[in-house]
C-alpha cells in the first residue's frame, strides 16, 4: 500500500494509527522486524503476506459492496411498493366478493348466516393457509420486480490457530488497525467480550418484544386510511404481522444484523470481523458462534479469527458433553449439536482460509531483559516488594492528580461493580476482591474499559484449593490485554511460578477443571444472565465443562505469556495508543492539536 507523505510524530513504540496511514500489515511486520521489536519468523511473515492480500482485496470489496447495498435498497423499495400493491388489490377483490360484511345491524337468514360463516373460515387463512398466501404473493414479486441483486463474492478471510506466544493477535491486529478508512464497518471482539455482547442483543429484544408489539399500531399505520371495512383492515393487518413475524422468528439471525452495525447506521459498505480466541466451551456456544457467524458470512462479511486449534479440532476431546433432560451424558458426536457443529465448520471452511502459525516459541519471552525484572510484577509479597508496589501506587495516581475515592461502574443488564479505590482512570483491588467472589467476564470487561491501569495486591500461587479463583483471574488477565490496559502486580511468587501448583495440588492435574462448572462461583456468563433476568430461576445443571486439561494448560500459559508482555516497553508505551479511554481523548483532539499533543500521560 502507498504510504502518504505525513510527519509522524517519533515515538518509543508502533501505533496502529501509523499502520492505518502509512503500510500495511506485512510492511509493518517487517519494519518492527528491522527495529529489533520483534523476531524474525516465516510463520509469521506467511501470514502478514496473507492479510497485506486480504487488505489489498478489501479495498476493491468495499467499492462493490456499496454499488450492490445502492441496488439493494433500490430493489427493496420497488419490491415493497409491489407488495402492497399485490395487498391492495387481494383486499379489494375480497370486499368486492361481500366476504366480510358486517352483519351486526341487519337481520339474516339462517342460510345467510351459515355462509358468512363458511366464507369468513375460507378467508381467514390461518396456519398453512397464510404461507400460502404469502409464498404466492413472494412468487408475483419475482416476475414483477425480479430477483434480489447478487453480491459481489467476498474475498476468503483468514483463520489463524497455533500456540502461545506465536503472533495470533499481534498479527490480527496489525490487521484489524490497518483496515481503519478501507473497510466502512469494522467490529474486533475477543471471545468473552463477542458472548457477552450476544446476551446483551438476545436480553434486549426479549425485553422489547411486549414494547414493539404495543407499537404495531404505529407500524401499521398506513392500513388506516385505506377505504376498506374493518375486517378487511382486519386481514392486512394479520398479513403484515405475518411476514414480520417470519423475519423475526430466529433470534440468532436478528441479534447477528446489529452485531457489527448499529440498527441506525447506514448499512452500506463491507464489513469485516476480526474474532481472537475462537471457543467452544459449551454448547451455548456452539450454537450461538454458528447462528451469527454463519449469518454474517452469508451476508457478505470478511472474518479474520485467531484460536489455538483448527476449525476442525475446535471440539476434539471426547469430553465435548452436554446433558440431555435425564442428566445423562450425551456426547457431542450425536444429535443436534453435532448437525450444528459441522454447519458451522462448514461455513469457516468456504470462507476462511485456515494457517497455521507453527511456530513452538512464546516470542513474549524473548522480549523481556533481566532489566525490565518486576518492572511492574512485584514479588514475593515481602517487606521490599510490597514496598515498591506501594511507591508505584503513590507515584502513578500522583501523575494523574485527583482524590482516591471508591467508586461504582455499570457492567451490564443493569448491574454495577464497586472498585474499592481509583483515581482518573487508575484502578485499586486485592486478589480476593476480584477474583475470590462470583464475578465473571463482563465485570473485567467493564474494568478493562473504565481503568487504563489496574493494580492488583496478593495474588497467590494458584492451586486446586483456589481453582475458581485461577479462572477468573486468568479471565482478568485477558480482559486487560485485549482492551491493552497497564497492569501493577504484587503476588507470592514469580510470574512463571503462579500456575504451578502447591502441595494442595497442581492445577495441571485437574481433568474436571471447569470455566463453566455448578459451583457458587462458577457461573461467570450464566450469574450475569440470571442478573439481567434472561435466564430465571438456577443454572440449568445440564451444561458441564468442554474444556480439556490440554485447553487449561493453554489457558495458564496464555496468561503468562501475556503478564510476561505487559512488562515491555512497548505494550507499556503503547497502553496511551490502544486503550479505549485514550482512543477516545485522541478522537475527540484530533482536529485541533498537532500530533505530539495526542499523547496523554499515565
């Protein structure tokens, strides 16, 4: 991609805004590759090829997607004015015939009566009689209006999968920060955030469902004014409703329209996902990933996906269970969730292109020096350790100015987290706090979003004992990266030792170690479901874990590959360029300060 003449402004790290203005995702591999950034590795530059081909087919994919939503919408008008003229003329041949005449103030024969009768029970249509009608009238518009306008073909996206530490997510998002001005809608949700968000669709059109229909008065308006009685109006209106109801029957299918686009927005344009650690924990899963994605994927969108398995294996452990209403396990081999399983393979297989980044090493570990010890990981929980985590504190929130106050953040379907102490946009807690009660997901996401740096004091080693506690922890630990947060430890031992276990147990030993299990504190997305009263009354007991020991050990090395990370200069640098509440203060001053004034300090 040509790079357009503008002053930069130097800086000790790489900006995705520098990638969106300047080259693409293989260019600026390659220049981090040239600055000593990042190590050299084919795997790696396979793949910054491939989405520097994707970027280059976005482009044109854009141009053709807007022609074909300009005829789209076009075709769609045309096409309704049809309908309701097809309406009109069935409603008039209908009141010509006398089906339905009011009968109330005229005396009738029985005989007239009995037919009025008979002729109202033919009209009506209810049932089959309905998909009938209304599969005809689809019929007519095809040969009046003609068929809807074909898309373009959207370019294959890429599904990235391989080990810890091996460029996934810096590859995607190299990508993903590049496309910013090519590609008109653009959505990056990792797994946890991409569930939770799905909830919060299916919670707010159940919610809505009693508030549309007391609307339906207003949608159907314009059957008022027409001059028919009022069983005929009686019978537009249930036509209406009708194909309504149809559009709306599969709640996948309506929360998968306005998961990458606002319902206000104009909808014209590409679109692109770019979807990091694909999962399939649980059933809900599976069945949820294959409604939307499948969805999106038909309706054109480009998804770039990273996970630590093949679209094929994303299943594979004989462990992959669900229960059916006797609570006897039923492998996922058999029955629905396997139909749904392959489905959904079969939709990333047309539309992705899958690549392997086979590379064993973790390239987080080789950035870090014996320099940058405890740079912001303080360890053990002694006297000196404790007192320098402390000296950071004071140091930090003197930086930012402000009192330290507690505080309440929302978090969703109407909940809210306390945070104990924070300070303009520096958050306090202790390892029991956040991670020792039942709190899930969404409560880091909301953390991740409203803190750009977040301490966290007397984190243990985890162990068996504490394995709901390792969970959520590691959930954290994901929340902060992915939203690029800075992130102040104290905890009992070094960082690759906290995953290692105690003489109460080794968490690597735990085949029945759940992210979805039956205890108190294990809910994570079903205590927030039953907050926002999605789902009432207990968690069902027919979900259980689909997560291997394999997958846990992934898990932990994850985390600390990515604590190891979030010590670097770079990420630390790059906290003031990628966390949102910085995105956002830089958004707001762009058109009014020069580049260097777009750096606010932590």
């Amino acid at each position: 991609m040509k790079c357009n003449n503008l002053k930069i402004a130097k800086r000790n790290t790489w900006s995705r805004i520098d990638v969106a203005l300047c080259h693409g995702p293989l260019a600026h591999y390659r220049s981090m590759v040239r600055e000593g950034k990042l190590k050299y590795d084919t795997y790696q530059e396979r793949v910054a090829f491939e989405l520097e081909e994707l970027l280059g087919k976005l482009q044109c994919y854009q141009k053709e997607m807007e022609d074909y939503h300009v005829k789209l919408a076009t075709w769609e008008k045309n096409r309704e004015n049809e309908r309701r003229k097809l309406l009109l003329e069935e409603a008039e041949l209908k009141q010509k015939d006398g089906v339905w005449i009011d009968t109330k103030n005229r005396k009738s024969s029985f005989i007239d009566k009995w037919i009025s009768r008979r002729r109202r029970r033919h009209n009506v249509e209810p049932g089959v009689g309905k998909m009938v009608s209304y599969l005809n009238r689809e019929k007519k518009l095809d040969s009046v209006v003609g068929v809807q306008p074909v898309p373009p073909t959207a370019p294959k996206g890429l599904y990235l999968y391989g080990n810890v530490g091996s460029g996934k997510t810096m590859l995607m998002d190299m990508f993903y920060s590049a496309t910013k001005g090519i590609v008109k809608h653009r959505r990056r949700f990792h797994f946890h955030e991409a569930m939770l968000k799905i909830h919060e669709h299916m919670h707010e059109i159940w919610k809505n469902q009693s508030e549309e229909q007391s609307q339906q008065s207003s949608v159907f308006s314009w059957i008022d004014s027409l001059p028919f009685n009022a069983k005929v109006k009686e019978w537009l209106v249930g036509e209406e409703r009708y194909k309504q109801e149809l559009h709306s029957k599969h709640i996948l299918a309506a929360v998968a329209d306005n998961f990458l686009i606002d319902r206000k927005a104009d909808k014209t344009g590409a679109s692109i996902l770019c979807f990091d650690e694909i999962q399939t924990v649980d059933v809900f899963a599976i069945v949820a990933l294959s409604g939307i994605v499948s969805k999106l994927l038909t309706t054109g969108t480009v998804l770039v996906a990273t996970s630590n398995k093949a679209p094929e294996n994303l299943n594979q452990q004989h462990g992959l269970q669900c229960c059916d209403v006797s609570s006897r396990v039923a492998p996922l081999e058999d029955g629905m969730q396997k139909d749904i399983f392959l489905s959904f393979l079969s939709k990333l297989e047309e539309n992705c292109q899958k690549i392997l980044i086979g590379s064993d090493i973790d390239y987080r570990r080789l950035i870090p020096n014996k320099r940058m010890d405890q740079v912001s990981f303080f360890w053990p929980s002694s006297t000196g350790a404790c007192r320098e985590y402390e000296r950071m504190w004071c140091e930090v929130t003197r930086k930012a100015g402000g009192a330290i106050t507690s505080t309440v953040i929302p978090v969703m379907f109407g909940r809210y987290l306390e945070v104990p102490e924070s300070c303009n946009g520096i958050a306090r807690f202790n390892f029991e706090y956040i991670c020792g009660r039942p709190v899930g997901a969404s409560d880091y996401i909301a953390v991740a979003r409203h803190y750009h740096t977040v301490f966290v004091s007397d984190i243990p080693v985890m162990s068996m004992r504490i394995r709901d506690k390792a969970r959520r922890f590691i959930t954290l630990i994901d929340e902060l990266y992915n939203h690029h947060c800075c992130i102040f430890c104290l905890a009992a031992c070094s960082i690759d030792d906290l995953f290692q276990g105690t003489d109460e147990g080794t968490l690597f030993d735990l085949e029945s170690f759940q992210f979805e299990t039956e205890t108190e504190g294990g809910k994570l997305r079903r205590d927030v479901l039953a907050a926002g009263s999605v789902g009432l009354g207990p968690a069902p007991s027919g979900i259980t874990s689909l997560l291997s020991g394999q997958e846990e050990m992934f898990a932990f090395r994850r985390a600390v590959s990515r604590l190891i990370e979030m010590q670097t200069p770079s990420y630390r640098d790059g906290v003031q360029l990628f966390h949102p509440l910085f995105q956002q203060h830089n958004r707001q001053l762009t058109d009014h300060a020069p580049v260097s004034q777009l750096q606010p300090s932590l």
